[in-house]
C-alpha cells in the first residue's frame, strides 16, 4: 500500500484517481474502526503507527486525511502513544527534503 506513489502499485488506468482508492478508501474504514479502544489497541499493536506516518508524506489529501484522523484516534488516550506517534511522524518528516510545516 505504501508503493502507490513510487509506481510499483499499478492501476488499470495509470494517472487516475483509481490508484488511490485503495488506500483512501482502506484508511477511511480504519478510522470509523479506530472509534473503538480494542481497535485502536489492536491498530497499535499491529504496529500500524509507522505505516501511518509514511502514508501522512502523500501528496493526496484524500489519503492523508483519514490517516490523520486514525493517528488522532489512537493518540486520545494515552501520553504514551501520544509522544510515539509524534516521534514516528517527526522522524518521518525529517528524512524528507523538503518536509510540510502544519
């Protein structure tokens, strides 16, 4: 799911907004599951935080909003978890070259 931008995620028509259906639409029933503590600890311990992290450097705001609402979700409990998906992003956006300021 991660390769979608790079071009190692094909689509039947390359250059549509086909190629992203499968993440937003993926991130989008994982955040309406993420309303859940069980799921919100079974996201966390699938280790879904890094894969979450990589998906917030997508161009796509249709991929990158549902991702942030989970990473929301998760982080609404505890100061733990609240500081590992802040490093995680961090870490994410420092090994980009020209990484977004919100």
């Amino acid at each position: 799911m991660l390769d979608f931008e790079s071009g190692a995620y094909k689509s039947f028509a390359a250059g549509s907004d086909w190629d992203f259906d499968v993440p937003r639409y993926g991130g989008m029933a994982l955040w309406s599951l993420a309303k859940s503590t069980k799921n919100r600890d079974a996201i966390r311990r699938a280790g879904a935080i890094p894969v979450l992290a990589k998906l917030m450097k997508t161009k796509q705001v249709s991929v990158v909003i549902p991702t942030v609402g989970i990473l929301q979700e998760c982080a609404s409990e505890v100061r733990n978890w609240q500081v590992y998906i802040l490093a995680r992003i961090l870490n994410q956006y420092a090994s980009c070259p020209n990484p977004l300021i919100f």
